[in-house]
C-alpha cells in the first residue's frame, strides 16, 4: 500500500529549485515575521507571538551547538538574546490575551537579557 505521493520518492520533489537557508537566515526571517505581526496588529496575538519566538529561540540553540562543535563563533550579546526569547514567550504563554499584560512581557525579555550581560 502506498502512503504517499508519487513524487515523494523523488531526489528533490518540491522544493529542488528552492535556494537553500542557513540556520541564521531562518533566526531573521522569524524575527522579521515576529516583527511584521506585532506592527500590522494593534495588539497581536501573544500565543503566535510566542510561537515565533519560541522558533527563534530553537534556531538560535541549535546555532549555539553547531558553534561549541567548532562553527562559526557568536557574537557577544548571542546568549543575552537567546534568554531574552525563551522569557519573552513564556511571558507571553502566561498573559491573558489583553494588552494588560505587557508590561509584564517587557519586564521579563529586560530582566532576562540583563541576568545574561
């Protein structure tokens, strides 16, 4: 029985033309993305927001392997960005759904990235 489509079975099915990205195009186009969706909404939806970050979050962890392996080095304020990420999406996770909370989201991403420096 077959489970999928023919063209599966092929070297580069869909996407053989496609240029490819690197793991630090794909952190800025997520950042870019998380930007574009808190300016085209008045207030954007914080669990999608969340999501966003908690992407770039895992592209820039797996950038942080990829170098302690013997990659390209990172930039200084790298970790200060990664930890200002992870707690600007769990703030985002908690918060209800207004804009009552963002002060709190903004007090977490500051205090994360200053506990990092």
């Amino acid at each position: 029985m077959r489970r999928h489509d023919g063209w599966a079975d092929q070297e580069h099915p869909v996407s053989g033309g496609l240029p490819g990205h690197s793991t630090i195009d794909m952190v800025l186009l997520v950042g870019d993305a998380a930007h574009r969706m808190r300016m085209d909404r008045l207030v954007p939806d914080p669990q999608a927001e969340a999501d966003l970050l908690d992407l770039r979050a895992d592209l820039q962890e797996r950038m942080l392997r990829e170098s302690e392996r013997g990659g390209d080095p990172l930039p200084r304020d790298f970790h200060q960005s990664l930890a200002g990420d992870r707690a600007r999406a769990k703030a985002l996770r908690a918060a209800p759904g207004d804009d009552s909370a963002w002060e709190e989201v903004a007090n977490a991403y500051r205090t994360a990235t200053q506990q990092e420096a």
